[in-house]
C-alpha cells in the first residue's frame, strides 16, 4: 500500500507539475478577461449617452423639421392672402371712382330731394293721362317755375330717375 501511495504521489506531482502552468495561465487570462470586461463595460457606457445624444439629436431634427415644413406653410398661406388682398384692394381702387361719383350724384340729389319729390308728385297727379310730349313740357315749366321761387330742382329731372333705382 506504500507503494501505491507513492505512485499515486508521483502521479499527482506530475499531473500538478503539468496542470500549474495552465491555472496560473487562466488567473492570468481571468484577470485579462475582468480586465477587458471593465473595460467594455466603460465603452458601453459611452456608447449609451452617445446614443441617447443621438436619440435627443434626432428627436431635435425631426421638431426642427416640422417647424420649418410649417412655417413653409405659414409663408405660402400668407403669401396667398397677399395676392388675395391686392387683388381686393385694386378691385376697390377700382370701385373709389364709382363711389366718388356716386357720392357726388347722392349729394346733388339730396339738394334737389325738395323739388325732385314736388315734381314727382305733380307728375303723378295731374299728368299721367296726357301724352309724352305734353307732359315733357309741362315738366320744363315746372322747373323754371321750381327755378324762380327758389326751389332745388335737378334740371334734368326725370320721373324714373325719382321713382326708381337704375340697374347697375
């Protein structure tokens, strides 16, 4: 039994001659390893808060993008609107010299409303069942009648004009 307890021990000293090399290879190489593992794990944070910055980045662009594409939008709107308004304004540049000379006929008419309205009136009262020429010269002597008591009359008064809107 001696004898097998030595072969065994020289059995085992070989094996641990052989096997001591490897491990203390392996501490080393475990010790590379947690090493390297450090190291990955630094680079892995990095590589985290440079992808969160890309993500913070592209959520930036991706608003810048939507404001520019609406002001884009905002400038067409508005420049709709402005040829919208010049034409509004050229049409009513347009229609100032009709109002002015409507304002003008409006207000001559307003003067002479008195003598318009006395004609007007005359007219329909007492004219109406003679004939055209009859009744324009009975108007002319209205007038110079209206004339020399002082009464504002057109001179070119004409019961349609009195009575009734002209179409436009």
């Amino acid at each position: 039994s001696l004898c097998l307890w030595a072969k065994a021990m020289y059995i085992y000293a070989t094996v641990a001659k052989e096997i001591e090399p490897k491990r203390e290879a392996l501490k080393k190489a475990e010790g590379e390893l947690k090493e390297a593992k450090d190291k990955l794990d630094v680079k892995m944070g990095a590589l985290k808060e440079v992808q969160d910055k890309v993500r913070g980045l592209q959520q930036t662009y991706r608003k810048k993008i939507k404001q520019r594409d609406d002001l884009k939008k905002n400038i067409a709107q508005a420049e709709a609107r402005l040829v919208r308004a010049g034409k509004l304004t050229g049409g009513l540049s347009s229609e100032a010299v009709r109002w002015k000379q409507t304002a003008i006929k409006l207000e001559k008419d307003t003067v002479n409303l008195t003598g318009n309205i006395l004609l007007g009136a005359g007219f329909i009262s007492y004219l109406g069942p003679f004939t055209a020429p009859f009744r324009e010269k009975i108007c002319k002597q209205w007038i110079k009648s209206c004339v020399s008591k002082t009464i504002p009359v057109d001179p070119s008064f004409s019961l349609v004009g009195v009575l009734s809107d002209p179409l436009i």
